[in-house]
DNA sequence: ACCTGAACACCGTTCAAGT
DNA sequence: ACCTGAACACCGTTCAAGT
C-alpha cells in the first residue's frame, strides 16, 4: 500500500501499536483473518517490519492471550473466599467470551505461562488456602476450575456460530451451575446456588 | 514423487485410504504436519487427487475427529447409570489422550456434529434419566460433564510438553476428582470417591 | 534500531484436460 | 469417476541492504 516510504525512513511502530492493531484486525476479520500480511498492511508496512516489534506470530498471539486476562477483576482482600472464587472464575468467563475468536486458543496453548495468567492462578492458591485448601489439593482444585471455566467459554463461543444456538444466557447459567457443583465438591460452597 | 502415471491412470485411493493415511501423518508428524501436500506425498498421488474423496482439510479432519469416538466402550445396557456414566467419561478421557494431536481441536469445532458424538451424547441422557435426571437437567448436566472431559484431556494433552510435567498418572486422578465432584453435583455420584 | 525489497519454502484449492 | 499438470491466491519468515 504505502510505497511513500523509503529503507531507513521510520513509520512509528511500536509493540503496542502492533497489538493493538491486531486486536482490530481480529475483531473485524477473526482469527483466520489475522495474518502477518494483513497486519502490516493494516500499519501501512511491510510485512517483514513487524518482526522488529514481535518475535513471531505465535509469540503475538501469546501476547494477546495474557492481555486479555489483564480485564479480570481481582476480589476484595479481606471477603469470603468462597465468593472471591465464585467471583473471580465468573469474571473470568465474561471476560473470555468477550473476546470469542481468542478462547479457542487458551486450552490448546499451555494454560498458565503468562504474567496475568500467573497471577491469576496465585490469587486462587491464595483464596483456597483461606478457605481451608491447601498442598496438593489446592492444585487440584485449580486445575478442574480453570479448566471448566475456559472449557465452558470455548463451547459457549464455539455455540455463538451455531445454527440451533442456545441463548447465551442460559449458557452462562449451565456454566454458573457447573462451577456451584464443583466448590461444592472441592469444599468451599455457599450455601445455596443462585 | 511418483511421476510414472499418466492422467487417468487408477492410484486406488478411497476415502478409507486417505483417511488412514491422514491418521499415519498425523502420528508421524503432528497436527501441523498434516498437509495436502504431504498427505498426497505419502499416498503417491499430486496434492489435487484428494479432492476426490475428500471435500476439504476441514472436512476430513472433522471425520478424523469422529472416527477417534467409536473407540470409545459403551456402557452395558443393564448396570448401575451412576458407574456407566462414569465410565463413559473415563473411556471418553482416556480415548481423546491416545490421540493427543486431535484433543485441542474439539472445543474448537461444534462439540457434537458427528454420527460417534451424537451417539455417545444420546447414551448419556439415557444413563442421566435412568439415574432420575431428564429434561433441561439433563442437558445441562451433558454439557458440564463434556467440557470436563474434554477440556480436561486438552488440559493433560497441552501438558505433556511441558518441561515440569506432572506425571500423566496424576492429572488422570484429578480429573477423575473433578468428575466425581460432578457427578455428586449433578446428583447421580457413587457413595465414595476412588 | 527500524524499515524496504526480494526471495524462500511453503500452504489449500480450482480449473482444464486426459483416459 | 479418478487422476495429472498447471496455476491462483495466498502464507510465515529470513537475508541483505539502506539510513
């Protein structure tokens, strides 16, 4: 497109400009639609000169991934650490089906080599721990929680394209009631489910 | 490779063939290596001939992903619907792990479009209303105990590269927990845990 | 350090032809 | 109907060069 610029002439890139960009790109085209190409021609470059910014396109997309968690809201300190969990897996799903096209993506990538999935992570072990889980058992409730939380996200989103679609609100429900059985199992459920 | 046919000549091929062939490339090189090109390398053939018993990459790999289910064991028709839907399950979890490379492309596609799936789905209603579950109950508890499973198997899958791995033994047994946390949730759970 | 030009080594898929 | 030959319209990534 931009044949104005000659080797040597700057066109402003920078990290976060390539990100986000491609975060346009994928809300307008999907994940499909994302490709080195179409990202530069989105920047006005070539394709080559985003590798100045980004290491590769999978390291992009790991990039995009952990930034995403960065919207989860961290509970309070000092509440109950049954609503904290609750609290925070739920945010955790919102969040995720916000962004369809990336869910897909987290179960097949390693689940937890971000900063903010790390994180993430920690505030569950921290969480349980005051609610009376702790060692292996922590882990082990971490995980069957992580896992139901983005495994639900990827079919609910995965059921937006369908043609016998459920409305979203129902999933959600499903997703609630799963997640009310499985503190329940691990030992930290409210009283009632909603 | 195989440039001694002429146009019209017979290679064999059939659907079952690529199909094969296709499950052989996989195991040998991945996902990723599953190519047109290489597929048609290793039958002997140029790239466009398996446009003839296949209608697309997509299509053949949704079979594939079916084709994994009929492995699947089914529960006896008589017994206890709290064991067989929990065998179900394991051998469900235990089928998708045998096939690492195809796990993480479930939850991406519609979870339920194949003849195997759709059978295996009708057996758990059929096991969940045996046990007293029918209805919108019902269907919810089917989604929650698929994503387990699968999510969990991608879970596991995804994990197996990693440097410190946990041993394939313990996520089994985690996941085996999260599904007896489930299963008592959703009101069909055996007594004790394993 | 940041970008262009050009190229390498691939992809999935289609179209026309041959038997 | 089943295959080849050739091509179309793409990919991600690298290498050399320019400022």
């Amino acid at each position: 497109m931009n044949a104005s610029r000659i080797p040597g002439q700057r066109a402003g890139l920078s990290r976060g400009r390539v990100l986000g960009a491609a975060r346009e790109q994928i809300a307008e085209a999907g994940l499909e639609g994302l490709t080195m190409r179409a990202l530069a021609d989105r920047l006005g470059v070539t394709p080559n000169a985003l590798y100045s910014h980004v290491e590769s396109k999978t390291g992009l997309v790991d990039d995009l991934l952990d930034d995403v968690l960065a919207e989860v809201d961290e509970p309070a300190l000092g509440g109950d650490p049954r609503a904290a969990l609750h609290d925070l897996m739920s945010s955790t799903y919102d969040v995720l089906l916000a962004h369809p096209d990336l869910v897909p993506v987290y179960l097949a990538r390693q689940g937890a080599r971000g900063e903010n999935a790390q994180r993430l992570g920690e505030i569950m072990l921290t969480q349980l721990e005051r609610a009376g889980i702790g060692g292996p058992a922590a882990r082990e409730a971490q995980r069957v929680l992580i896992v139901h939380t983005i495994g639900f996200a990827a079919f609910t989103s995965s059921a937006a394209g369908d043609p016998r679609v459920l409305a979203p609100n129902e999933l959600r429900s499903n997703f609630e009631a799963g997640l009310h059985w499985l503190l329940a199992g691990i030992g930290v459920a409210t009283q009632a489910g909603p």
